[in-house]
C-alpha cells in the first residue's frame, strides 16, 4: 500500500510544517542557508496550508509554531507569534476577494507576502526585543526566497492532486 492513501493533503503538509520546523531551528553551523532554506520553507508552507486548506484548527497551529519559533530564535514570545496569527486573520478576512484572482496573480501574492512576512518578522523582532535588523540577512532571505519558491510550489500542487 502507498504511504499518500493513508494521509490527505493537509496532513502531508503539516508533516512537511513539521520537518522544516524541525531543521530550521536547529543549528549547522557549517551551513546556515541550510536552516535559512527550512525557515523559509515553513514559510512558504504555512501560507500555501491557510490560503488553500484553511480550517480553524490553524489558529492552534499558528499560536504553537509561533510560541516555539519565538522562544527557540529569539528567547521572547512575540515577533512570529503577532505575525502568525495576523497572517490567518488576514487570510480569512480577505478570502473572498483572494479566490477570484488568477493563477499567475495568486503566485504573485503569495510571494509578496512571504516577503512581507518575513521583512515584519525581522522589523517586529527588532521593535519588540531589540534584534538587530540586518538588510543582509534579509536579502538573503530574499535571494533563497527566489530559488525555492517555484520547486515548492510545484511540490505542493503535486501533494494536492
């Protein structure tokens, strides 16, 4: 029997949330693009879950990644937290008009908002607890943004059908 028959497509994409979670809060010091790539991933996934498979168990999901991600990175509760949770509430209020759009122009919001995520993660975590805001690393958010958005996407309408 296949592994797919047993899970949906929404418990396929927790289990990926999962393992980027995982090895994006990890430490390789020898390859830190590594967990750049993973936190990036998770990213990508958790917009990809609230926009296509939103349920309101997300809210639940939302607040422990962003508990975990806080406390793990940053040692305070409250940059990915906020940002999380305002992600869904977002999502939710602007659903209707985010459905009538086109293939191409939901590709093109959906990465303008993995960056804005990620550019008001690092401005709040700047704000709130003082971490240095550094344009580098957030153009290298940037740059590893670009090489995997496209395979992700594809991954996940694959996971999908």
């Amino acid at each position: 029997m296949e592994f797919s028959k047993f899970l949906n497509s929404s418990s396929k994409l927790n289990i990926i949330l999962i393992i980027s979670f995982s090895i994006s809060v990890n430490s390789f010091i020898l390859f830190p693009n590594v967990n750049n790539a993973f936190y990036i991933l998770f990213h990508l996934t958790l917009i990809y879950i609230i926009f296509y498979h939103y349920h309101y168990y997300l809210y639940v999901v939302a607040l422990i990644y962003g508990i975990l991600f806080d406390i793990l990175l940053l040692n305070n509760i409250g940059a990915h937290l906020i940002t999380f949770l305002s992600l869904l509430i977002f999502f939710l209020l602007l659903r209707k008009f985010l459905i009538r759009l086109s293939s191409y122009q939901i590709i093109f919001i959906y990465f303008i908002t993995l960056i804005s995520l990620l550019l008001i993660e690092q401005i709040l975590s700047n704000l709130i607890h003082n971490y240095k805001f550094n344009i580098s690393s957030f153009f290298n958010f940037f740059l590893i943004s670009l090489i995997i958005f496209i395979p992700s996407i594809f991954f996940f309408t694959k996971l999908d059908k």
